[in-house]
C-alpha cells in the first residue's frame, strides 16, 4: 500500500463517516418529523448520504464492517454531524451547516481529476437539493412565530462551536480550504440575515473541538447512536435475508 492509497482511504473514510453519521442521525425522524412531507424530505436526504458513504467506504474496505463493527475511536466523522436531533430547529442549523459546506466541497472535488471527482460530480447535484430544503426552513422559521424564531436561533448558537472542524486539513483531500470557508460563511451570512437571525459571535473551534472527530474524539451522544445504530449487526454476526 502506498502511501497516496493510504492518504486517498482516509479521505475517503472521513467523508463516508460523515455522510454514515449524519445519515443514521436524519433517519432517527422516520414517522417522527412534525409533517408527512418532511418525513419523506429527511428519509430521501438521509438516503442520498447513505449511497455516498456506501462509496466512499467501499474504497477503504468492507462497508458493512466498517459501518457495524468499527468502535466509537475509529470513525472519522466530524463533531457536528453525530449531534443529537434535538428539536426540527436544530436538524435544521445542522443540515444548513452541512449541507453548504458539503456542496463547497463536492463542486470542488468535481471539477478536478482526483479519486473522488466521480462521486463528487453526483453528489453535488444532491447536496444542491439538501442546501436548499435547508436554506427555505432556516427561512420559515427563523422569520416565522416568535417562538420559531427563538428556537432557530437557539440552534444555530447551540451548533456554531463545531462548524469550524469542517475546514480542517484532512489527508488525500486536496481543495483549497480558506476559499471554501470564506465562502461558506458568506452563503450562511447571507440565510441567517435575510431568516432575521444573528450570526452566532462565538468561536467555531475551540482547543477541544478542531479536528477532534476526524482523529477519533467524539461527543458523549456519539456512543449512544453508535450502539443503536450497530445493535442489529452484533447481535446477529453473519445473518442473511
């Protein structure tokens, strides 16, 4: 194994955890989201991040080992995605934060000629959809009733501290990360003002939280999804349908 393959897996393992995570957290809403309709929004955007993990993982190894029977210390996912649902308000800041920073990347890994730019150049067009379902309930309920707007806004404070993770170098990724964080916070900028919300002021990383998921470091809810998401898998090693 070279050392490029070995820089190109761990890319390509951090981007699947991320999607993994995230799409196990959004599936949690199954027969739970406030309305029918954003019952099937959450399960297809949950769906679009399964199918991007399974390719993402399938470069690195066996996805289903690696999804079902890693422990909590080898996944390299970022802080932000394994964070709780809490109410529709933080899935959403969650989503917002993600998604447009998931976009930045993809655009960029589709326009070169490196191991992700095929998957890039699908993904995108998905991540363009879940940017946008996102940016339109940022807006509805951070301009809506005096109580969305409180939630909306108690959200995104709530999640601010681990968006700065994202744009933390990761090994084989090769794109230009001050650009991607200049613009991500341009285009979130722009959703909170126009939603009537404050950009957080807080910091967006601190000594404990940059790049702490991608080096194995989660919060205490992790563990928690992780046994309920592996739960089935170790319990009946080597079933079949």
């Amino acid at each position: 194994m070279t050392a490029q393959t070995t820089a190109i897996e761990a890319a390509a393992l951090a981007l699947g955890d991320d999607a993994l995570v995230l799409s196990h957290r959004l599936g949690e809403w199954a027969g739970n989201a406030p309305v029918l309709e954003e019952d099937v929004a959450l399960a297809n955007i949950a769906l679009d991040l399964l199918g991007q993990a399974r390719v993402l993982l399938s470069l690195v190894g066996d996805e289903d080992e690696l999804a079902y029977l890693r422990e909590e210390r080898a996944f390299r996912n970022t802080q932000l995605v394994e964070q709780p649902n809490g109410d529709f308000a933080h899935t959403i800041a969650r989503q917002l934060y993600f998604s447009t920073y998931q976009k930045l990347l993809y655009g960029q890994l589709a326009s070169g000629e490196g191991p992700f730019s095929g998957l890039a150049a699908k993904a995108v067009k998905e991540v363009a959809y879940h940017q946008d379902h996102a940016e339109h309930w940022t807006l509805r309920l951070g301009d809506g009733t005096p109580e969305s707007h409180i939630r909306m806004q108690r959200a995104c404070d709530a999640l601010w501290r681990y968006t700065g993770e994202m744009f933390q170098p990761v090994d084989g990724l090769d794109v230009d990360l001050t650009a991607m964080e200049n613009s991500w916070l341009a285009s979130v900028t722009a959703v909170l003002e126009q939603a009537t919300l404050t950009v957080p002021d807080g910091p967006r990383t601190g000594a404990w939280t940059a790049g702490a998921g991608r080096q194995g470091l989660h919060t205490e809810p992790f563990g928690r999804m992780l046994a309920e998401m592996q739960h089935l898998h170790r319990s009946h090693p080597g079933a079949t349908w």
